[in-house]
C-alpha cells in the first residue's frame, strides 16, 4: 500500500546504458545514465519535458560505508536554462514514478526538478531506514550535492543551489528532516506527514507521551509488512523488524523502540528547521492527524521562519485528495519563495477547505477555502464551553478486545470527509462506530446557534478501574431527529496510568473544522476498544465521568472569500456520495413511501417500460421490459453501450429512470427503497482494504449496512464462494480469482433474494471462470434468483438459464437460453445475428 503522494504515469525509460563519474563535495556519486539518457514527456497541449533517467550511486549509514545507487530522474527547466532546483519525494511504499506529473508540472513552471526513489523502493538499493539522519537524509544532502553541479540549476554560491523540496507522507518528513540537517535547502512543502513518529504510532491524548501510547497496529503493520520484500518486514533494516515485531507481540511501546523512530522524527532537529515552510495537512488523517502539522508549524515559528497551513478535506484515510490545488499551492509557494516572484498568489497564514455545498446544474460538490493571516494553532483564538450531560457510566473491556468498535481505519475517512454536508454526514453516520456495552455517552443540550469547531476540542474526564486503563475519545454530531454523526471519523486514544479509584486526566480530542448547526447536539463518546489499536485483551470493567463541559476552539477570523475565486473555489465529483448514500440507505428498514402490487409478491423483478436519457440527449435505456422468475439465472448481454450497466443503477436504486418502473417482489424500486434490502450486488469491481483479512472486511461491510450481525449468514456465503482458509489472510495476498470471490461473497451477505452482479468473471482465468459459473450455480439451486451483465458469451452459455439481449438501450431478444441459440447453434452466433439485425426475439 502506497501512503501519500499523487500516483503518476507509470511509463518508465530504461535500458543498459554508460557509466559517468562525478566528484561529490561529500564523497564520490556515481552515475549510471539510463539508454538514450534522454527522454520526453509530453501531455496534450502542453511544451514537451526533457528527462534524464538515470542511477546515482551514494554513500551512507553510521560510518559512511554503504553503498546505495538511487534510481532517478531529473526534468530541465522548460523554456529556460537555468531555474531553482525543487526535490520531489515520493510516499511510503512508492516510486519515484508516483511524482512524475508533479514533476513535469514545475519543469514547465522553469524549475529543474529531480525526483528519486528512496533507498529500499522501487529499483533503488539499500534498505527502509524510515528517514534516518544516517541513511535517507545523506543521501538527500548528496542528491543537493549532484544538482549543485548540473548547468540548468541556479546557484546562490558554488556549492549551493537554490533548493525547495516537496513530498507527502513518507515524502514531507524527508523534507522536514533534510532541511534540518542541510543549510542549502530554502523552502520546504511538507504535506499531510509527521512531527513525531513515536507520538503518530503510540498516541496518548492525556499528553502523558509515547511510553504511555496506544499502539496504532493497523498503521503500524501496513508500514512493516506492506513494504515488499520475501521476509516479514520486507525491505526494512533488521534492527527496525526486530524493534517492529516485539511492539506488536506485545502491543506496547519499548523505550528503544520509541528513541529510534524520534531519530526519525523532525520533533529531534526542530530546532534547526529554518527555512519558509508550507504545511498541507488532511483533515481525513488518522495515520497523521493534525496535531502533527500543529507541533511542525510551532516549532518552525519559534526559529523566526514563516511558515504557512493548510487543512484540506482529504488525508490517508480518504477524502478528497484536490490534487490539482494543492500542486498550485506547492508551485505558488515555491514562486515566492525561491524566485521571489511577488506576482505569484500569496499562500500566507492559514487556510482551511470547506465545503460550500451542491452546485444546482452540475450536482457536484462545491469546495472553498476559508483563510486568516495567521495560524492560530489547535486551540484557536476563541474558546467556548459546551455543557455535558451524563453523569458516571460503566463500560467494559471485552476479553481479546472483540468485538471492537471501529473509528478510523485506512479508506474510511471518505465516508465523513466533506463535514459541513449533510450528505456525507449521513453517509458517515451510519457505519456503527461503538459496540454496545463499551462506551460511555455524553450528550450537550441542543445548540441555540449554529457553532464553527477549529482545532482541538478538550474536556476533564474522571476514569476509574484497576491498572491501566485505555480509552478511545469521539467526538459526533446528533442531529434534531437522534441520528448520530461522527464530526471526523477519527478517535483520540488515551491510557489513564493506575486509575484506581479514580484519576481525572484532560482528553484533547482529534483536530478538526466542523460547523455544528442550530438544534444539533454534540455529543462525547469514550469506548474500551478500536479496531485500529491495541488493547488490553484482559476483560475489565471501568467506570467513567466527564467532570467538566467540552472546550470548543474557534477561529472567527477565518473568512471565505466572496465568489467569484477562481484560484480557490473548485468543483468536486459527488458520484461518490451518493452511491454510498444509496446503499447504506438500502441498509435501514424503513416503512411506508413504496407503492406495492401484491400479485407480484413472489416475482423477484419485473421491469416494464424503463427509459433513462442523459443531460447530453443521449438514450441510454429505451422503453425496457422483461421479467424474472425464482430460481433463474439470467444472463444480460449487449454490446458496448447497449445499457446494461445504466439498467442495473437504475435496479440498484441509484439512479432514477425518467420513466417506467421496476418492481422488486411487487415493490417499485428508488434511491433508498426497503426492498433493496433484499438485493445483493456488485458492480463496477471489487474494493477491499487490503491489509485487512477476507473476513474482517467482511464485517466491515455488513457493519456499514446498519443491520443485525445474525442476518448477515456470514458463513453460508461463504460456504458458497468457497474461500477456505483463505478468508483469514491479508486481501493484498489474494488472486484476483479470490478477490472475485470475496466480492461474490460480499453481495451474498444476507443471503439476498436477488442477486445482481456486473461483470463477475473480468480478470479471471479458465479455471477461476469455472470455479465461478459453480458459485453463481449453488447460490441459485436454493430458490434464489442470479442477473449476470457479462460479453463472455460461452461462459453465459454454460452458466445462465435464461438471457436478455440488449442493443442501443431496447431488449432485442429474451427467454430461456436454449430458445434464444435454438437447434445447433452457439450463443455467440445467435448473438451477433440478434445484434445485427436488430430484431425482437
């Protein structure tokens, strides 16, 4: 899994090629060009960009005596011959690769750009040492040292050219790190990474430190385990797998483990971090919060160098990345800073991204940004105290920590990332984050006034309970009907050390911008468990009470410019939200709104005169009718473009027809109908988190739905997908054949009565084809009824009972699969002659 940084194009230049030698100020780096050294990047309308592949050996570790060649590229300034150099770093897990259209971007803004592989990735030697001064960071200063001598960079004196180094995640600690440990480099433009890695991987939000942290397993494990490599840590050093396996044996923080990763960590150089530094922080972020940016932005400032924020809507969990902004962001940062360019757009003080809600004729989401003129930090300028309610509560820790209840886990956060929608909210709000039992409640009265949250909210707690006590605080939006949103799907973990019979601690809880409105309650949930941490596997019971009301930061001075802004006002896809919205409405059984015709009660689907036509005229489905019985497997087939994949959004519910109908069991079918409930699908591919095993996400799935976990008949889906032992690994280990699978599986969960699947063989070999013809083939013999949208005709042939041809959005042909071939022939031909003649069957 990679963590931070827009993916690029993957085209890559190689080839054996000669070897150039250079004198390094700091040693000897050699340099292996790539054939042809030369290649030339071009987008559409755009001048062409010259790079030059190649690899540079340097030297590193405590004694300076390993040897590591770097696979880069270097990109000449466009239009120019000379520019300032910028250094673009890539995220964890990723390449040089991923920053390429980054890269490409500047040269044609006139800077000459190298990007590079880090040690232990991609086609680069050595191995991971997370950002060590003794490893990456010489190697970065020597990568400074090579650009200093190439013709098309700009120097302020010999040795030392005009620098700006960019990169996220794994990418902006390098930045951070370098900066410190190299007086060249003049602007930095960290994004959406850490101020301390022991603080980010063992958090603690009694400010007690990392001996006291939760340990962050599920972050923890996709940095050390999701590396590549053949043995369980991949490519990192020893000493880090060793100090990585005896934290997560024992869920705790060793006093080593926590030295060695703060070598890593700018919160070790903070004071010597000097240079004008922009700091893009995601609000979608439970891997680095935005406590992380916080302690990063106060410990530059006090050194005396501006230092800029940024709080956009997306983050490591999800979100939205708004890429294209954040690229003008980095490139008008570096304008002024490194050309002195006072044309460019200021980006000073601090901004944060909002969303302005739906644009009314393009249905997408409208984002802007509210800014100030200086960053305020996470306890804003204003506070205000938000009375709870509650009194003392009892909550258990359950034995093994399961269930757990879920917070923040990689991906999710696009669920509850756009805050200031009531869409997404809702969307958000129906994963249940908090197991019965295992959480404490706190409830404010209703707001008289809408109320801005900026920054970290606090509140005293009272906790009590034998030893260690380990907690999970949330913070949720409860709207005047009761349903509970989280404001940020993020949760602050903390450990009371020896509670006893009582200890009252101060709980800072995540950094977030959200708006409670007028009549909206907020509400404190602290839980025993979270399924992205370690936790006491003993069962215990504690006793919890807020002893003080919820301290709210504000920064009133953030204002949003009025429109029109064209630098900062953008359009965002809602497609997203609203798909999500629609099946986990699908979820809740609500009553009432559903016209019902009883004499189709025992009719999986009946579709009568459906028609849907898009804003650009064009006619996707016209004027559909056909029927399904219990027990059929029903093939729909069609050419490209014949609206197969039009018709089942529409039987999804997720879109609506302009007219006809479609019945369900007698039921008429739109966005959010109860009798969805009873359908099963997957369309579009499968989408797991992979460091999670089969069955975890499986759970996790079912969990989002809303509904009872003794409905989900977990184990006979998969009896018939057939996983096996296989459901207990990692997704990142499957085949495709066995993420099909797990998708089959996935859209069986309920056993639902109809079962709708797009495509469900794409990828797969022969004999995965076959093992999936079995699947669909089990799972109709009970009563239950199957629709395939598949172009492999034979396969349909060997699998369907019945079919539904389609072409230029009109049924063509429909009946049992043996009337449609008739004597002799294959459906391939029957097929291509319906298709053709455009006649009705």
């Amino acid at each position: 899994m990679r963590l931070g940084g827009a993916r690029g194009l993957r085209e890559r230049w190689g080839g054996a090629g000669r070897v150039t030698r250079w004198t390094a100020a700091a040693g000897a780096v050699a340099v292996a060009a790539a054939g042809g050294a030369v290649a030339w990047g071009v987008a559409s309308g755009e001048p062409p960009v010259k790079a030059l592949h190649q690899r540079i050996q340097v030297v590193d570790g405590p004694k300076d005596d390993q040897r590591v060649w770097l696979d880069t590229a270097f990109f000449r300034p466009v239009g120019r011959t000379k520019g300032p150099a910028v250094l673009l770093a890539h995220g964890f897990g990723g390449t040089k690769d991923d920053v390429r259209t980054e890269a490409e971007d500047l040269a044609r803004a006139g800077y000459a750009v190298l990007t590079w592989s880090a040690r232990g990735f991609g086609a680069s030697t050595g191995q991971i040492a997370l950002n060590s001064p003794d490893y990456e960071v010489k190697d970065v200063r020597q990568l400074i040292d090579w650009l200093a001598r190439r013709p098309e960079v700009t120097l302020d004196r010999p040795g030392d050219p005009r620098i700006g180094i960019a990169g996220a995640s794994y990418g902006g600690a390098i930045a951070l790190m370098t900066a410190a440990h190299d007086r060249r480099v003049d602007a930095i433009a960290p994004q959406i990474t850490w101020y301390s890695l022991p603080d980010a991987l063992f958090p603690n939000a009694t400010g007690d430190g990392a001996d006291a942290g939760v340990f962050k397993k599920l972050w923890a494990g996709i940095f050390f385990t999701g590396s590549g490599g053949n043995d369980a840590c991949g490519r990192f050093l020893p000493s880090l797998c060793t100090m990585y396996q005896q934290v997560a044996e024992s869920g705790k923080p060793t006093p080593e483990a926590v030295e060695t990763l703060r070598r890593s960590s700018p919160e070790s150089v903070a004071d010597r971090i000097r240079v004008p530094t922009l700091l893009v922080q995601g609000q979608s972020d439970s891997l680095f919060p935005l406590d992380q940016a916080d302690a990063n932005a106060r410990a530059i400032a006090r050194n005396g160098a501006p230092v800029s924020v940024v709080w956009y809507q997306g983050g490591h969990d999800g979100g939205d990345p708004e890429t294209e902004r954040i690229r003008e962001l980095v490139r008008d940062w570096f304008d002024r800073r490194l050309r002195g360019d006072g044309g460019a757009p200021p980006v000073d003080g601090f901004t944060v991204t909002r969303a302005g809600g739906i644009d009314s004729g393009s249905q997408q989401v409208v984002v802007l940004a509210a800014s100030t003129g200086r960053y305020p930090g996470l306890n804003g300028t204003r506070r205000r105290t938000v009375p709870l309610t509650g009194g003392e509560q009892t909550v258990h820790n359950p034995a093994g920590g399961s269930p757990p209840s879920i917070s923040a886990l990689p991906g999710l956060g696009a669920l509850g990332s756009i805050g200031d929608l009531g869409g997404a909210g809702a969307v958000a709000g129906q994963l249940p984050a908090d197991m019965p039992g295992q959480s404490a409640v706190f409830d404010s009265p209703r707001l008289t006034e809408p109320l801005q949250l900026t920054g970290a909210p606090t509140v005293r707690v009272r906790v009590q309970g034998e030893g260690d006590v380990t907690l999970f605080a949330k913070l949720y939006d409860v709207s005047p009907d009761g349903q509970a949103s989280p404001a940020r799907r993020l949760a602050a973990p903390l450990r009371v050390r020896d509670a006893g019979d009582g200890r009252e601690v101060t709980v800072t809880l995540p950094g977030m911008d959200y708006r409670f409105d007028r009549g909206h309650r907020m509400r404190l949930v602290l839980s025993t468990t979270d399924m992205g941490f370690a936790t006491p596997v003993k069962p215990a019971t504690y006793k919890v009470r807020a002893v003080s009301g919820l301290t709210v930061p504000g920064v009133p001075s953030l204002t949003t410019p009025a429109a029109p802004v064209p630098a900062w006002v953008w359009i965002l896809p809602a497609a997203g939200l609203a798909v999500a919205a629609g099946i986990l409405a699908t979820g809740r059984r609500r009553r009432g709104g559903a016209a019902y015709d009883p004499s189709l009660a025992d009719v999986p689907l009946q579709i009568t005169g459906l028609t849907k036509a898009y804003s650009n005229g064009h006619l996707a489905v016209d004027d559909l009718s056909f029927r399904v019985e219990k027990g059929q497997v029903l093939g729909l087939l069609g050419p490209n473009g014949a609206g197969k994949t039009t018709t089942l959004r529409m039987l999804m519910g997720l879109i609506h027809p302009d007219a006809g109908e479609i019945r369900i069991f007698g039921h008429s079918v739109a966005p959010g109908a109860p009798v969805l409930s009873r359908l099963g699908s997957f369309v579009e591919g499968p989408g797991f988190l992979p460091h999670l095993s089969g069955r975890d996400n499986l759970d996790l799935y079912w969990r989002a739905t809303g509904r009872p976990a003794a409905e989900a008949h977990l184990e006979e889906a998969l009896r018939i997908a057939g996983l096996g032992a296989a459901l207990d690994r990692p997704v990142r280990t499957y085949s495709q054949g066995m993420r099909q699978r797990l998708a089959i599986a996935q859209a069986m969960l309920g056993l639902p009565d109809l079962l709708v699947l797009d495509e469900p063989t794409n990828g797969l070999d022969p004999p995965q084809i076959r093992e999936m013809r079995e699947v669909l083939v089990r799972y109709a013999q009970a009563g239950r009824t199957v629709i395939v949208s598949s172009h492999l005709l034979a396969e349909v042939e060997q699998t369907c009972t019945h079919a539904v041809v389609m072409s230029r959005g009109r049924r063509v042909a429909a009946g049992p699969v043996a009337e449609i071939t008739g004597s002799g022939r294959r459906l391939e031909d029957a097929f291509l002659e319906i298709i053709g003649t455009g006649g009705t069957a």
